[in-house]
C-alpha cells in the first residue's frame, strides 16, 4: 500500500481549516474540513484527526465498527466540549471522512461533505453520501440530481462533527482489490472538479504523490476559491 495527502490553502481563504493523517502501517486514512466560529475551522479539524486517531489502535481481530464510531463520537464531545467553553471556538465543527484499509476490506466512517472515492477497474465510484440540504432534499424526491451541485443548499450541512452533544455516523463497508486506489478529500477538490475530471486523473499511470499533486493544482487552476485536501491510497 502506498499514499499520499495534500493540503493546500487555495487561492481566496486566510487559513487552511482542513487536516488529514495517513498511517500506512495500521491502514488509517482521515480527511477533516473544519468550520464556524472566528478561529474554530481549524481547531475542530486538527481536534478531530488528533482524537480519533489516538483512540484507534487496532490489535488482532476486534471489530473495526465499534471502535470507529466511538472515535468519532470522542472527536465530537472533545470539539463540543471545547466550542462550549471557548467564546472565538463558539459553534465550531468538523466534516470527518476515516478510511480503515485492512486485509482486503476497506471500513468507511463518514460525516458531512467531504467524500471519499473507490477507483476500481477503470471506474470511479463516490461511496459517501455528503450530509447537505442539497442531498437531503434530493433523498427527499424535491430535487433533481442535476440541479445539486449548483443548488445553493448544496454547502448547508446537516450533519457535522462537534455540533450536537451526540453524533450519528454513516459507516461504509466495501471489499477491496490490489491495484484499487481510494481517494479522500474535501469539497475544495470536489466543488472544483466533476467527478468524470476526477476519473480521468485517477485513471493515469503514476503514483498516489503524482496523482495527489494534479488534483490539487486542477482545483487551483479551476478557481482554488476554498482548502483543498486530497489523499490518494493505492492499494
Ligand atoms: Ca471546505
């Protein structure tokens, strides 16, 4: 398994709100998009990565399910907890996408709008589900697919990490090949590229740092109007 993240400012924000982490050895990959409050973007983001990955340490054969919701509900009370006490960090929260890659599995745990990809034989497949207004209403049969990305619903999350005291997470379970590759990023790459752009740069030869550095500078060379975090797993 090889990877590789980037996070880049973009071309229009004063900070850099998104965090990741990569562990290759125990197959741990985390995008965070942080938000709210004067200061609060990048302290949720960097408070999330930091809490669940220090509750995830994985030893022979426990359920990776239980183990991972609960990071992300430790991530959520550490971040309300601290956004309650802390007048600039008022109302803070975090997007949080965690990719478990182990013995030909991959375990998804998701909430908010950054999205996590499968890129298999050829095909480039979105797993997530971004938890928007935008979605909302269109699982809700009110909105046609084409009309979301441009809808203005589309960046009103309805789920994020450290807003409410308790945290309902999506968990994705999907078997995975060699030669795969899975990409996680935030909705800087994704409000900048269709995902038939996206496909077209996983489906060149290289590695995950190559694929990783183009993403990037095609949401830069798009408009750059927000961070942009992508991680790229070649499995
Ligand atoms: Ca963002």
């Amino acid at each position: 398994m090889k990877s590789a993240g980037i996070s880049d400012i973009g071309l229009h924000r004063k900070r850099n709100e998104d965090s990741f982490f990569i562990d290759e050895d125990q197959g741990i990959f985390i995008v965070c998009d942080g938000m709210g409050g004067h200061k609060g973007g990048d302290v949720a983001s960097q408070l999330a990565v930091q809490t669940i990955r220090d509750h995830l340490h994985f030893t022979q054969g426990e359920d990776i399910v239980p183990l991972l919701c609960q990071s992300v509900q430790a991530a959520n009370t550490a971040i309300n907890t601290m956004g309650g006490r802390v007048d600039a960090l008022r109302e803070m929260g975090t997007t949080a996408t965690i990719a478990i890659i182990r013995d030909k599995e991959m375990t998804v745990a998701h909430v908010g709008d950054s999205s996590l990809y499968l890129f298999h034989a050829g095909i480039l497949t979105k797993i997530t589900r971004a938890h928007t207004l935008a979605e909302q209403i269109a699982a809700d049969g009110f909105l046609s697919d084409g009309n979301r990305p441009n809808s203005g619903y589309s960046h009103i999350l309805t789920r994020a990490v450290g807003i409410e005291p308790v945290i309902n997470v999506d968990i994705y379970q999907l078997g995975i090949a060699n030669g795969d590759q899975v990409l996680l990023c935030s909705d800087g790459l994704t409000d900048m590229m269709t995902d038939e752009q996206i496909g077209k740069v996983m489906a060149i030869s290289g590695g995950p740092e190559l694929k990783a550095r183009l993403l990037v500078d095609a949401a830069l060379a798009n408009g750059g109007f927000d961070n942009v975090t992508v991680l790229v797993v070649s499995v």
